[in-house]
C-alpha cells in the first residue's frame, strides 16, 4: 500500500502530523468562520452579496486546491438566486417564449441592435391591407356604375332618366322654393310656383341653335315650371331636360358647351312657359331678361332657367346669369336681380337631383 506523502515518517516529528483541516466557511460558504480564526480569500469572494447595475466584475481566481481534500461543493441551498447574480441571464429576442419561472407577460430585454417586432403585427398589417383593398375595390365599383352607366338593374343612368315618371311633380317642382343669402347682397330669396306644363318634348323649348347643340344626346321628356318672385315682380321658367345620352355623351356636350361659352351665347336661350290664366301668361321670348344652363354628368339631365319681369317688358340684350352672378355685368336685368333667378334656381334644381341620384356626389360639377 502506498503511503501518502503527508503521512510518511520523518525525522522532524512535526512535519509527521497531519495538517488541519481547512477552515468551515472555506468548505461551506453559508457556515459563519470558526470564533479567532482569519478569513481567507475564498470567503470574501464567494460569499453573496448585492450587485450594483453596470458590468459584471470579474470572477476572481480559483484558490489552490489542498492535496487531500476533497473541492467544496455547496449545497443545493446555498445557489445565490437569479435577481442577485453576478452574471445576467442571457438575453433572448423578444418573440422567444417566456422564460421558465417569469410572467408571461414581462418582456425580456431586446437584443442590441435588433429591429423591435411587437406580438401581432404581423395580423394588423394583415387586416389593414384588406380594410384597403376592400375600400378600393367598393370606390372603384361605385366611380364605374356612375361614370359609365352601368348595366342590369344597378344602372344609375336608367333609374336617373325614369325620375320624370316615378317622382311626384311637388318634388319636382317644389311649390316654393326658398334660397337663403342668393339674392343680391347675399339677400334671402323665395319663389313661389305659378304654373306646371305638361311632359312634352323639346320641339319648341329652345332657340334653333340651342335645340342643335343639345340634339346630340337626344330628348327623352321635358318638363317645366314658370315661378314667380316673393314681390310678384319676376318670373322664372325652371326646366329639366331628360336626355337618351350616356355618360360619355353627356360628358363630351358639358365639355363642349363650356368650351365653346354656348352657355352664355345669346342666340342659344331657351324658352319661357307662359300658361294662360296665370302671371305667366306674358311671359314670352321678347321678355327674356336672364338665363343659365347646367348639363349635368350625374345623371342624364340637363337644368335650365330662363327669367324676366312680370309686367311683360321687352329685354333688347338678356344677360347670361354667370356675368350676373359674378358682377361682371352693370345692364339692368342684373342690377334688378334676375340674373340671381335664372342661376340661383338652375343651380338649387340641380343640386337637387344630384343630391336624389348621387348623394355621395354633391358638389355641383
């Protein structure tokens, strides 16, 4: 058998003995020092104690280890807890499951440089592509059934140009019409009816020129009202033209009339409604004071109004309402007002039916 070195014979009776065994607290981190003896430097570097934020200081040196005896280890109960370690927990990314023993709902710290990805985004981005796809697609299918008509039962154009026959005439023609801040001076107006013509067509509504130019979308019905002013002093022939056009053809002819000022070309007027038995019954070509004229790409209408005085004078040189309207103009018929008739009315009638066919569209073209 051999004999370990510290336990071999000598001839110096002291080096014989066995040495001491190590000091408790060098064996047992947690158990105190023995009462007088000195620490040693394992103690102070093992024993637990708070961590200040900041860098990890470095692990001191391992102590030598004593021939013959076996390493320290402590205890199950002795492992310092997670929150007081020197050495910080490795740092995972942020969609990385919850670490065993945390909340489920604390998120760990992200890594350096890392893009932040929050849980979810992924589907919110998801919802918000087709919230606007699903919008595009609803615009893009109401801008085509107005804008080229349609085709089937959808066809706003069809249901627009049958208004003639399905809307009461006291809808059409309200009774009294009332304009608040369309007068002169931004004055208040009131107009009240006085006669309704009958459907008919547009043989002789207009001028020679002006039934050409609106010949080219064709004359579905026609129908009129002549109104007569609060004071009684002017009348106002309002009529809504039914056209068989499209909506290309009725885009090209407000193209052209615009272009071309046919709106405001004086031997391009329509024609008063002068019924018998009425304030109107005087109300004929040689007392046109005023006019205007709205082709409308909503829907197959053409709006216009014609006006003059109640007294049956005669009018040399009517004047557009537009030039009214805009003070461009110093001729009678605009100073008395009856520029603001003819547009204010043409202007609330149309209105009107693009609020009836295209409430989304109310803004006069």
């Amino acid at each position: 058998m051999t004999v370990p070195p510290h336990r071999r014979e000598s001839a110096d009776p002291a080096r014989d003995r066995t040495p001491p065994p190590p000091a408790a607290s060098a064996r047992f981190p947690d158990a105190p020092p023995a009462v007088g003896s000195r620490p040693t430097a394992q103690e102070t570097t093992v024993r637990l104690r708070p961590v200040p934020p900041g860098p990890a200081a470095p692990s001191p040196p391992a102590s030598a280890p004593v021939p013959g005896v076996p390493a320290p280890v402590p205890p199950a109960s002795a492992a310092p807890p997670a929150a007081l370690s020197a050495e910080r927990p490795p740092a995972r990314p942020p969609w990385a499951p919850p670490v065993a023993g945390t909340s489920a709902t604390v998120t760990p710290p992200p890594v350096p440089g890392a893009p932040f990805r929050p849980r979810g985004r992924g589907r919110m981005g998801a919802a918000l592509a087709c919230g606007l796809l699903g919008t595009g697609l609803l615009a893009a299918g109401t801008t085509a059934a107005i804008t080229s008509g349609g085709e089937g039962g959808g066809d706003a154009y069809a249901e627009a140009r049958a208004l003639w026959r399905t809307t009461p005439v006291d809808e059409l023609f309200p009774p009294t019409v009332k304009g608040r801040d369309l007068g002169p001076g931004g004055a208040d107006r009131t107009w009240n009816r006085v006669a309704v013509a009958p459907d008919s067509g547009c043989s002789d509504a207009f001028d020679p020129a002006l039934h050409k130019t609106l010949a080219t979308v064709g004359c579905e019905r026609l129908l009129r009202a002549t109104y007569t002013d609060a004071t009684g002093s002017h009348l106002v022939t309002v009529g809504l033209l039914f056209t068989e056009g499209d909506a290309d053809e009725m885009r090209a002819l407000r193209t052209r009339v615009r272009e071309d000022g046919l709106d405001v070309s004086a031997d391009r007027l329509p024609r008063p409604y002068a019924a018998e038995g009425t304030p109107a019954e005087g109300f004929g070509d040689g007392q046109r004071a005023a006019w205007a004229l709205d082709v409308l790409t909503e829907t197959p209408v053409i709006v216009y109004a014609v006006s003059g005085w109640a007294d049956g004078r005669a009018v040399e040189k009517p004047v557009p309402a537009p030039e009214a309207l805009q003070g461009s103009t110093n001729a009678a018929p605009a100073q008395a007002g009856l520029g603001h008739d003819a547009g204010r009315l043409a202007g609330l009638f149309a209105q009107d039916l693009r609020r009836t066919v295209a409430p989304y569209r109310e803004t006069p073209s």
